[in-house]
C-alpha cells in the first residue's frame, strides 16, 4: 500500500475526525485519529498489519506488545502476520505494567506497536518497562505518526504514515479562545 491508499483507507473508515479534542496527552487539537475505525475490520487490520511486518522483515522478532488501549488490535493483528505471541501493557494506578499473566521471555527480541504517536507518552512507558528486562527492543511501529518530528524514542520508528497536525497545550489552546465545544474521545478520557 502507498502512503496515499493509507490515507485513504483512514480518511474512508472514519479514522481523521475533524472538531475540538482533548488528546489521551491532554494537549487539544483540531483533528482526531480513532485508529479503532479502521481496526475494527479484520480485512484492515490485517492489511495494516502486513504493512508493518513488511518494514521490519530484515529483522528477528520473537514477540509483539503493544500499549491498552490503542495498542492491542495492532499489536495482535502485526504478530499474527508474522507469526509470533502479542501482549499488551496497562495502566493500573496510573503506572504502565505487563499484567494478566503475561511472561516475556530473557533475551526477546521486541516490536512495539501503538496506533497512532502524538507525543510518544505510552510508547515510552512500554519502552522504560521492557529497558527494565533483558530483551532487546527492536524498534517502534504506528499506524499514524502525528509527532511532527518531535518524538525521539531512543530506537528505530517506522509508522506507515507521518501526518502533520498541529496541538496545542491546554492554556495556549486557539479552539477554546473560539469557545468550541470540547470532545474528550481518548483512552484516558
């Protein structure tokens, strides 16, 4: 798939939402990604999936993970295509664990995988979790990198689709000068 047919099929399942929302970072922005429009059909979340197996081929990888919420569809669906276990970590008390029972194993070599990275604030508490462990991290995946540029997760990032929209910190916010309702669509909401 290009770049362009991502964008597509995202813009076509509902995933690029227009209004005034709160991000799971707490920072507001004029567009919002559902990245669960488009994973919650099979056929496209394996499409997806393919994709991101694709830019790691040259790689081992011996499991998948990915944060709650917005990790566990991708994460399960990228595992599959290639063939391996998928986990997922969650928040408990404010705090990222690997919980359920979940066991990652010495010396795995590890994907992460997250929907969409905006400040990369889920991905980094995954990634603090498993520097924590004698693994080897083997890069991060996304659907949608919407950082700008601003992220730096210290390990090769491959999303399969940049978009540059802009955010705003609560206080410097242009849409609520405009007085435009709030919607609070995030995991943390």
């Amino acid at each position: 798939m290009t770049k362009k047919e991502i964008k597509e099929l995202l813009i076509e399942t509902g995933v690029i939402q227009e209004g005034h929302f709160v991000l799971s970072s707490g920072r507001h922005a004029d567009i919002y990604m559902q990245c669960a429009k488009v994973l919650q059909y099979p056929e496209h979340a394996s499409t997806l999936a393919a994709e991101i197996a694709k830019k790691w081929d040259d790689k081992e990888i011996d499991l998948v993970i990915g944060p709650a919420l917005g990790g566990v569809v991708l994460s399960y669906a990228v595992a599959a295509e290639i063939g391996v276990p998928s986990i997922f970590s969650e928040r408990k008390n404010g705090q990222m664990q690997i919980r359920r029972g979940f066991e990652i194993k010495k010396g795995s070599k590890v994907l992460v995988v997250e929907d969409v990275v905006t400040t990369g604030g889920s991905v980094k508490e995954v990634l603090a979790l498993l520097e924590g462990m004698d693994v080897e991290i083997v890069g991060i995946s996304s659907i949608v990198d919407r950082s700008n540029g601003k992220v730096d997760f210290k390990y090769e990032f491959k999303p399969l689709l940049k978009m540059d929209i802009k955010s705003y910190k609560a206080g410097q916010c242009k849409l609520c000068e405009g007085k435009i309702e709030i919607t609070r669509p995030g995991s943390k909401a």
